[in-house]
C-alpha cells in the first residue's frame, strides 16, 4: 500500500468505529481480514497510526477547533501526521495526499489553516486537551483526584507495559526469566506481585515455547495482585462470578495448587469460549465453566450454591478506565449515561454473587476502573443493605497475599503509573453474620 492508501485505510476504519465496535485492535483485525493484499508493514502501520491519534484526540480536537477547521476523521488524521508524526505541510501533501486511493486535496482554506497548526497547537490548552480526556471525564477526574488529575490523565497517552504471569503449576519465575534471557527477550521481575514477570517489547508471545508449554500466562500486574488478595487456598470452593476469558479463575488455581473447585461464571459465551484451551495449557484442572443468563433463569443454578463458596470473585463489568493505555479509544466512546447504567449492573452482580458466600467467607469485588462511582462507591451501597458483610482492609492481609512492598488502606486502589501495572480496584468483604 502506499502512504496516501494507508491513510485513506486509517480514515475508513475511524469512520467505522462506534460504541459497539469493541477493542480497537480486534476491529482493524477485521478490517484487513477482508483485505488481503494488505501486507503485515501496512497493518503495522495503520495500526500505530490509530492508536497515536486516540492518545492525542483531545489536543488534536482542541487544535482543530481553534483553526476553525472540522472535527472530521480526515481533519483529524492530517493534524496528527502533521504534530506527532514530524511530517511538514508540503510532506503531507506530497505522500499522503497525491495518488490512486488519495483523501481529498487540502483545499486553499484548509491549507492556510494547516500552515498554523503548530503555533496554535503550543498555546495553552485546557487540562482535558492536554490530557487528551472527554471534558466531562476530565472534569469528573479532578474531581476525584484534585491536582493529580492532569497528571493521570497524560499517563494515558502512554503504552502499557506487557505482562505475564508465571504459571507456578509448572515452573518459577527464576526459571522462565532464564529461558527468556536465553532467547535474547530482556525481562524483568515485577515488584509487588511474586509471579509477575515485565517484559521491555511487545513481542508476540504467543509464538514463544514458554506460552505453548504453558509456563506464563499473559496478565497485566493489578490483575495479578488483585487474585492473589482473594487468597483462595486449597481445598475451597470458588466462585469466579465474572470470570470472562478466565485469566482470574486461572491465577486462583494456582493459588490453590490445584486443589479444590472452582466455578467460572459469565454471561458471555464469546468471552469463555478461551477458558477451555487456556486451562488444558497451564494444566489447571479445577475449573468448571457455566454461563449465566443474568437474569430469573439463574436462580436455581444460583439457589444450590448459596452460602457454598469460601470465596467468591465479582471481577465486575465496568468502564475499563484503568486499562485505556491498552485501548485509548474507549474513553472517547464512553459517556455519563454508561456510568450510570454500570452502576446499576454491579449494583445487581454483587446482589447476586454475595448470596454465594459462606459464613465466614469472603467477597472479592474488582474493578479495571479508576472511577469513583464504580469503586467505592458501589462498596458503600452494598453495605448500606448487607450488614452481614464487613470491610476487610487489605494491608491487614498484603504480606499474608505473598506481594511486596507495603500497602495501607482498606482498598486496593492502583494507578497507572509510567511502565506500571493497570489502573485497578479490589475491595475484600467479608461475611460476618
């Protein structure tokens, strides 16, 4: 493809995305899956492309506007080329613009306003461009976490890290970094999670003998504390009520060295359809799938296990706001009335997953969000009407979970930091009454 294909390529599949598009990588996935003359250096391209202009959108549109130019996908990719990708007006014009497959030519007015782009691109912006936020999100950030909030948000314009987790059924990190180390992938230990293993490149670990073996699986590191905070032992019985594509239920079972049962939970058929080919290759043979209805149709199923499970693991549905360095588009296709539609929804999950605890068993409500209204505030409505369920403050039971460093608190509250895990939120109940 040439660049002015490349760009017209990234342009349609801006103008195909929605709410409902899913992750931004598995939607230009599909893209080229239709177009197959399409070589491996154009994926490679479109695909960096997208994810840069996402990271930049606020400070693209803010820019844009100022010019008096429109908020189109076409406008927008030419002002990203032209601030982040060092390309002049004249370069631009040249490689991007001429050609078979070519957008439209820079009209005069266009042209003009363009010529300006970096002048008025270096003035001062407000906070949601320069953290390139909704400035509604932006808002509710500051809101949150005061002075902090800039910062936070312009750690989103940031890769996250890939992260793996050592799957101790098989192996020990020592000895995964060792054959890392041997195939020439520099590594490294993570700092709270005993298990975690950061690798400095994205590179396709699925290809590597210690991910076909089973050795490691990948999880970011907020993932990887938070499961080990549920402390599941062996022997009990687990509830993963959310268990998506099983990344949680499979770290439990290593906790619990393959002992006990644990029961994996969703209603997402798609998300599960991995858990039966990730548990054959970690060796993890204690997990029992069953998809939910999330509706009446569940209350037999649901009714046999009430007050059953020593542990029960509510990884909730949720924005996904500490996870948008992974996918930068998301935030711009989320908005206030989600917020509120999701609060309702783990309002009712955690309803439901508390009748399962045992006495004297535990809670664990997770979040990948870095927003209020889906982390604590949820905890305190669901203990407003449950009484019988306490707070257990996890820097009562960190050293307990085997993780390092020290924690304090009762929540886990993890922020993406540069290089850093996720942002994430675990709250422990336990059942008292």
């Amino acid at each position: 493809m040439t660049p002015s294909a490349r760009l017209s390529a990234a342009i349609e599949l801006l103008d195909s995305l929605d709410d409902q598009a899913g992750p931004l990588e598995n939607h230009i996935r599909r893209y080229f899956r239709m177009r197959r003359y399409a070589g491996s250096k154009d994926r490679r391209w479109v695909t960096e492309f997208l994810f840069q202009l996402f990271r930049h959108k606020g400070e693209i549109d803010w820019t844009l506007s100022r010019l008096d130019l429109p908020l189109e996908n076409r406008e927008r990719a030419a002002a990203c080329l032209l601030l982040f990708q060092d390309q002049d007006l004249d370069g631009l014009e040249a490689a991007f613009l001429t050609g078979p497959h070519a957008q439209t030519p820079l009209s005069e007015r266009e042209r003009k306003a363009f010529s300006d782009i970096r002048t008025v691109y270096s003035q001062e912006k407000p906070d949601w461009a320069v953290g390139s936020f909704p400035d509604w999100l932006a808002d509710e950030l500051a809101g949150q976490y005061g002075s902090n909030a800039l910062k936070l948000m312009q750690v989103f314009k940031e890769r996250a890290p890939l992260t793996v987790r050592v799957n101790s059924l098989k192996t020990d990190r020592e000895r995964v970094l060792d054959i890392l180390r041997q195939d020439d992938i520099e590594a490294e230990e993570t700092q709270i999670s005993p298990l975690g293993i950061k690798l400095s490149d994205h590179i396709p670990l699925n290809q590597l003998p210690v991910f076909d073996r089973g050795l490691v699986e990948i999880q970011d590191e907020a993932a990887q504390i938070s499961s080990a905070l549920a402390q599941a032992a062996p022997g009990m019985l687990v509830v993963d009520y959310c268990a998506g594509a099983g990344g949680k239920s499979l770290a439990m079972t290593a906790h619990m060295e393959n002992s006990g049962q644990i029961l994996a939970f969703d209603i997402s058929e798609r998300r599960m359809k991995d858990i039966a080919v990730r548990k054959r290759r970690a060796a993890a043979h204690i997990i029992e799938t069953t998809r939910l209805s999330g509706d009446d149709r569940d209350i037999e199923l649901l009714h046999r296990l009430e007050g059953q499970a020593a542990r029960v693991f509510v990884d909730a549905p949720c924005s996904g706001s500490g996870t948008w360095r992974r996918q930068p588009d998301r935030k711009w296709f989320f908005d206030s009335s989600k917020l509120l539609d999701l609060a309702d929804l783990q309002d009712d999950i955690l309803r439901r997953a508390s009748k399962l605890v045992a006495p004297g068993g535990r809670l664990i409500y997770a979040t990948c969000s870095i927003l209020r209204q889906e982390n604590e505030d949820r905890i305190e409505a669901f203990l407003a009407k449950n009484t019988e369920f306490a707070v257990l403050p996890i820097a009562g039971i960190w050293k307990e979970a085997g993780l390092g460093g020290e924690a304090t608190g009762d929540f886990l509250k993890l922020l993406p930091e540069k290089g850093g895990a996720d942002g994430f939120f675990t709250a422990i109940l336990q059942r008292v009454g």
